[in-house]
C-alpha cells in the first residue's frame, strides 16, 4: 500500500498540467484514510510511534504542560491520549486531514475533540492553546512555511510546540539511497533548515533532543517568540 501510494505521488509530481499540491494532498489522505483501518493494530506502534509519543510526552512533562493542547496530524489520536494520562486536567484537542483517521479517532477514543483541516488553515482562533504538538506528520504537510505561522498564530505568548519528525540528516543519502529518501520522505528537511523555518515562523528552538532510542527522529520544543513589534 505504502509503495502504491509513492508512485501515485511521483506520477501525481510528473504531470505538469494540474495543480500539484491539491492532487498530492488528496493522495496522501487517501493513503491516511485506508490505513486507519488497522493503524492502531499496526506493529508499527510498538516500534515507532509509540516511542516517539513517549518522548515528547516526557519532554512536555519537564516543562509542567497545561491548559489546552492541540494535536496537529494527530492520526488517531494516540499522542492525545497519552499526554491526557499524562497531565489530566489538560484539554485535548486533535487536527487531521483525513477522515478515516479522525473517524478511527472518534470510535476508540471518544472523549477527544477532533476537527477535520489541515495545518496550513488550523481552524482555531488566535493564541487558543498552551502546547501545540505534531509527532511524524511535518513532511507531509505542503507549506510548511505557511503552517508554522499558523502554529504560532494560535499559540498563547511563551507556549510551546513540540515537533517529531524525519530529518533529511538522518537519512541514509548514498548512491541510490539518497534517491530512495527523497521520494519515501519528500517534505522532510534537514535540520537546520527545520530550525530556519521555525525561527522564520517566530518559533524559537529551546530544546531539541531525540525521540526514537535516542538517535532518530529529531523532537525539537520551540517556544512562541515575541513578535518583533512586542519584543
Ligand atoms: C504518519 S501519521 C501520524 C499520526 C500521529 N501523529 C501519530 O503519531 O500516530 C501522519 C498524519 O498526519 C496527517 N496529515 C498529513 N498532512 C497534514 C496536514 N497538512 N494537516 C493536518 N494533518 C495532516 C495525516 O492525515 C496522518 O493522519
């Protein structure tokens, strides 16, 4: 399934004529929505994203997170129920584009409050949460430019936004490797250009550890800059 739909993105890439990033989109929330059928039943969430959502969920503890969070890509909403283990009293909310995975979100996990969008149009109002976080989503989303600034839009002054994701740097980028990454992680960025983006967006890195057995899948916490006329 998983190669079927890199093809489909690289044909979807090849054909000039038709707007790009909305046919790209709706290929990946295709892929997301068949893969929720069995996403949480998915070895994978023992060996991968598990251990990713356990990390950022210590990192935030070191940082005493409260309030409301908002969960970007939040797939079926395990992150989510995590931290609410975690800290309780904290409210929990969770944005996805695909509706298989917030579908899947709702049935096991009914106490979150779940909205369909994307991370480039988050549809909350401005400083509306405390933490914002996204574990393995980041190299999906198709501005990633546009949808920083909207993490901070919606960011209260000082709060924090926990990222994981693929860092190009990890990769392997040898020979025909470095072509194989590129297509399986198209979107993911090295990095310092991931700590270029967030700077530019008015994130500011305050701590960056890593969130998978301690050597991939950098998780960076940044924290919600003053804007230049505030500072
Ligand atoms: C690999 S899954 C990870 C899900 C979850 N964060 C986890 O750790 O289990 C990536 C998720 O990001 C979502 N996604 C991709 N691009 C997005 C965007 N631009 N805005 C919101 N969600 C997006 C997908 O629909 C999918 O549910």
């Amino acid at each position: 399934m998983v190669l079927q739909h890199l093809a489909s993105r690289r044909q979807d890439r090849r054909r000039g004529s038709s707007p790009v990033k909305p046919r790209v989109e709706a290929n990946d929330d295709r892929h997301f929505d068949a893969w929720s059928r069995t996403y949480d039943r998915s070895p994978t969430q023992l060996l991968f994203f598990g251990p990713i959502q356990r990390a950022v969920t210590a990192a935030l503890k070191q940082r005493a997170a409260s309030g409301r969070v908002l969960d970007i890509g939040a797939g079926t909403g395990r992150l989510l129920d995590r931290l609410g283990s975690a800290f309780p009293g904290l409210a929990l909310f969770g944005l996805d584009r695909s509706a298989g995975m917030l579908a899947s979100a709702h049935r096991s996990r009914p106490g979150l409050q779940l909205v369909r969008g994307a991370a480039e149009a988050i549809p909350f109002p401005d400083e509306s949460f405390d933490v914002v976080t996204s574990t393995v989503s980041f190299h999906h989303w198709s501005d990633q430019p546009r949808a920083l600034a909207e993490v901070r839009r919606v960011l209260r002054p000082s709060g924090i936004f926990a990222l994981a994701d693929f860092s190009l740097d990890d990769l392997p980028r040898w020979g025909i490797t470095r072509i194989v990454s590129a297509h399986l992680f198209e979107g993911a960025v090295p990095l310092g250009e991931r700590k270029r983006l967030l700077e530019g967006a008015g994130l500011r890195p305050v701590d960056e550890r890593r969130a998978l057995y301690g050597h991939w899948i950098p998780l960076t916490l940044a924290e919600r800059a003053p804007a230049p006329a505030d500072a």
